[in-house]
C-alpha cells in the first residue's frame, strides 16, 4: 500500500533485536506495521505529570516514555537518533525521590525501592534526559538531598517545555 505517510514511516516487522528496557514488552512484533523511519531523527519531549496509581508500583506514565524509546529500538533507530526527554512537574514529581524519601512519602516500610529509579536510570543509559520542574519540587517541600541521581533540574518544567518545542520537540503527554 503507497499513501503520503512513506515520507515519515514505513511499513515493515519490527526488529527481532531485544528491548534495551525489558521491563515493558511491546505488543505485535510479529506482523509488519507502520514504524518510524530507522533513518530518521526523532525529538520526543514527555511531559509526565501522572500521578502514580500504587506506591509499591511503576508509575503508568514512566511506563509508557519507556515503551516509546522500546517502541523506537524496534523500529531499528539508533539511541544517536532518538533526542529524548522526560520532564517531571506536577502530582508526577514525589516518583523522582531517592528510596529513603520515596518511603518515608507513601508510608512504605523503610527498606522500600522507588519502584521507578531502575526504570529512569534505564531511561537515562539509553540517553533519555531526565529532568524535574524545581518548582514542582520546592512547591511540594522536597529537599534538594532527596532527588535521585542524575536528574537534571529545570527552573520551570513550563518554561523549559515551551522552549524545548519551539526547538522541535514533539510533545507527549504521560
């Protein structure tokens, strides 16, 4: 089938190669679809601003900027050519907080994981920038000792998010 999309997708099976995150599995691998051009360079700015469902759990939003990146490894795009960035404000915020902090928040046992830091830091290997809205994070009185390593900060996730589109990055909500 020939329509105007082949400038921007092709239709082909997925790559056969495993996820680079495996913690999110990608549904009909076995047909052929329409993916992004392996080609091509993709800018994706997810604003996350879900709030999480069960403390215990990964946020759903994180899930699905995870799926986007496995989505992209799939259609045979190298990480060099996925410019991605998951920005962090509003109710999503308290799922940036080290272990310790991220307990004491949800009134989880003392020994509890941020069920989320393995799937950002994952995010973060395959070069996907992490960063939080320091508004969001001085609003709801977090200290700056209790952010998990490696976020980056952003005086304003609005802002920043404003001037991250204007630069051509698609905008997508998680």
């Amino acid at each position: 089938m020939t329509t105007g999309w082949n400038h921007w997708i092709s239709r082909q099976p997925p790559s056969t190669s495993p996820s680079p995150i495996d913690d999110v599995p990608l549904a009909g691998q076995e047909e052929a679809q329409w993916l992004p051009l392996a080609h091509g360079t993709y800018r994706a700015l997810f604003q996350w601003t879900t709030p999480s469902a069960q403390a215990g759990m990964a946020n759903a939003g994180l899930l699905r900027a995870v799926r986007a990146v496995n989505l992209f490894a799939a259609a045979d795009v190298p990480a060099e050519r996925r410019h991605m960035i998951v920005l962090v404000s509003g109710a999503a915020t308290p799922c940036l907080l080290e272990d310790a902090a991220y307990a004491r928040h949800y009134g989880l046992p003392d020994a509890s994981n941020n069920p989320n830091r393995v799937l950002i830091e994952a995010l973060q290997r395959e070069g996907v920038g992490v960063m939080v809205c320091l508004q969001a994070w001085h609003g709801q009185g977090f200290a700056r000792d209790t952010l998990l390593a490696d976020i980056e900060l952003a005086q304003s996730g609005m802002t920043v998010g404003i001037a991250l589109q204007n630069a051509g990055f698609a905008l997508v909500a998680v």
